[in-house]
C-alpha cells in the first residue's frame, strides 16, 4: 500500500487566512494517522491537500510512493474520500451509489456488480441494496459513503469526522467497524476527528494540531503518556494543575521530594533540572490513602458516581481545585476532608510559563 509523503506544505488561501505553516508529514503505507485537534486547526485542510481538492503553497511537495503528485488531480491520485456530510446521490439507490465510481472508472458491468455486492456486504449492508439513500438512517447512510469510497480500490482512504453526525452508541460501535476494515484492507489511512478517544482507539498514530502547526506525533500510548508540551496535555484530557520546583533533576512539591520524574522543556527540547514547573495530570494522578501515608489533605467540594468509580472535586490541594478518582464503594461525602498521595509517574511536568 501506499506511501505519502508531504514536505515543507504550507498552506495561506486567496484571502490571506493562513491555514497551515510548513510542516513535514511520512504517512507509512498501510497505516492509519488520526489527525486531531480543535475546530479550525487545519485538519481538513491537509486532507484536501492529500487528496488533491487543494495545493500547497510554492515550495510544497506531496508525493505518493515517491511519485511527485503535488500538481496531480485529484482523478489521477485515486483516493477514496468520506465526509461528515454523506455526499451521496440522494436519488439513486444505495447499490447505484456503490457502483457510480466504478462506471466512472469504466469497469464492466458484470465485475461491477460483483464488487457493488462484496462492498455491500462487506459494510454490513447487502439487504439496504435497492434503497434510496433518502430512506436510510445516518448510520446506514455513512456505511454506503465507506463503501463507495472504497469499492474504486483507492491508493490512500481520506476520512473527514465520518462520525461526528452521530449519536454517541452508533458512534463507537462504527468506529470499531472502521478500525476493523482498515486492518483488513491494509490501506493507508488519514483520519480527522476532533474526538480525542476517537483518535486513540483508531491511530497508529496521532498527530496532534494546533493553529496551523503539528503540536506532537507520536503512537496513541505516546500521546496520552507523554505529552510534548501544555496543549496536548490539556487536549488529551490531562486537565489538572499543581506547581513545584526541580531541583538537581529531583521534583519538589510543597515540603515533599519525587525522583525519577522526568521534566520536559518544549522550549528547548530537553530535560529540565531546574525551576519553576508546572504538574499536568488527570484524575490518577493523585489517589485518596490514610493520613500516615498522605502528602496532602484537601476538602471534597463535589462527589460524582461514574459506575466503575467515584469522581472527586477537591480543593485546597492546587491552585484550582483537582479531580481525583477513588474505588466506587467508598463512602465519601462533600464537605469531608481527604487524604491524598502523589502517583509521581503519572505526572507530567512542564517549566512553569
Ligand atoms: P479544521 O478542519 O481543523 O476545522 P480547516 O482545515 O477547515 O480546519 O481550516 C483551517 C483554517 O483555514 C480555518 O481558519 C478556516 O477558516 C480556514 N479556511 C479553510 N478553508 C478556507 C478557504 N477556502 N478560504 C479561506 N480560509 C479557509
Ligand atoms: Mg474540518
């Protein structure tokens, strides 16, 4: 499958919004990149690119397999697309819907309807053939669109928020159908989605964006793990603040000592054994014990049950208040005090700005 490569792309449209700095991008054939980010940050942008339905600025490359195709259309580049808004012939049926890109690309009738019928049924959709497409729900609707995109045997799949018009069941139960074709058709893949869980549950990797620019790429493990810098710890959920100081290499917070807690500098690009810092972490970063083994006492303000867990909103711990997560079965109510110890690996720490 293929390879694309996209060096030094940028990307400033006719009204002087500028869309995209330059940035260099290897998608590996067969592999699926989830890119995500807020509203606005240039993901479709970069898929129009790939696709052909946008060019870079001057100075841009894309190529696919090594094949400069950054002035190709996008007929000749053979990719297969699907958007948030099905776009498909509300007229026709979904069986005629399948098989318009192949009449398209002129293969013959009996093969035609071979491969309209393996997509379909492939799509869980095979007993929907003669429907309009103005009869089918969204979710019907968007496994036609996945299996028109893929019925031409396109070189790259192009998937723009396929998802984000649905209810939140329907969502995660394609999102595993998705995740399962594209294992199966060993296709290389670029995925938009402004869904953090989304992204991890489909990416090989993630590359993370904002304004414009490539915040971090890395595997899904990496992103949520590691986070390179403040926004894509903020992005993918890591929602929690407290400051310290590192001090020869060693994080102090209040009158307490952690090792081995690695500090990252984005601004240099290296670790830091001095300052000011600020912590990121998400509920596990703090978990509830008893007094003797505490390194902060806090006030419960909020308690929420989450089934598998409870949900704390502490204050009195950072400068805002924390959330914390504790065993379901505890008794905790609002008002009472809580005992915490810091879970120093699960802590992310940047210099303080
Ligand atoms: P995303 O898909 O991440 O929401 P887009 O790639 O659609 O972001 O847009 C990136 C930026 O470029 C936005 O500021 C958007 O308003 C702008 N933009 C997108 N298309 C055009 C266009 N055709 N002309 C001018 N500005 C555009
Ligand atoms: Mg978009």
């Amino acid at each position: 499958s293929t390879q694309i490569r996209l060096r030094n792309c940028a990307k400033t449209f006719a009204d002087g919004t500028r869309a995209l700095a330059p940035f260099d991008l290897t998608i590996e054939g067969g592999e699926t990149i989830v890119l995500l980010g807020p509203s606005g940050c240039g993901k479709t942008t970069i898929l129009r690119m790939i696709a052909g339905l946008e060019f870079p600025d001057a100075g841009g490359v894309i190529s696919f397999d090594g094949d400069d195709v950054t002035r190709q259309s996008i007929e000749k580049r053979r990719v297969g697309m699907v958007f948030q808004s099905y776009a498909l012939f509300p007229n026709m049926t979904v069986a005629e819907n399948v098989a318009y890109g192949l009449k398209v690309h002129g293969v013959p009738s009996a093969e035609r309807d071979a491969r309209v019928d393996a997509m379909l049924e492939m799509m869980h959709i095979d007993m929907l053939a003669d429907r309009r497409i103005d009869q089918l729900s969204g979710g019907q609707r968007q496994r036609v669109a996945l299996a028109r995109a893929i019925a031409v045997q396109p070189r790259v799949l192009l998937l723009d928020e396929p998802l984000t018009a649905l209810d939140a069941k329907l969502r995660v139960r394609l999102r595993t159908e998705i995740n399962a074709l594209l294992r199966k058709l060993g296709i290389t893949a670029v995925y938009v989605t402004h869904d953090q869980e989304e992204a991890m549950a489909l990416g090989d990797r993630i590359v993370v964006m904002q304004k414009g620019e490539i915040a971090q790429i890395g595997t899904p493990r990496e992103i949520y793990r590691k986070p390179q810098n403040p926004f894509v710890a903020d992005f993918v959920g890591a929602a929690n603040r407290m400051t310290g100081q590192m001090r020869d290499g060693r994080l102090h917070i209040g009158a307490h000592v952690f090792d081995a807690v690695d500090a990252f500098d984005p601004r240099h690009g290296a670790i830091l054994d001095q300052g000011a810092v600020e912590l990121y972490f998400r509920a596990d970063g703090l978990s509830p014990c008893d007094l003797d083994e505490a390194h902060f006492t806090g006030r419960v303000e909020a308690v929420s049950y989450l089934g598998e867990r409870l949900r704390l909103t502490v204050s009195g711990i950072g400068s805002q208040a924390v959330t914390i997560d504790t065993h379901a079965d505890d008794v905790i109510e609002a008002g009472a005090d809580v005992h915490c110890r810091v879970n120093a690996d699960r802590l992310t720490v940047f210099p303080a700005v």
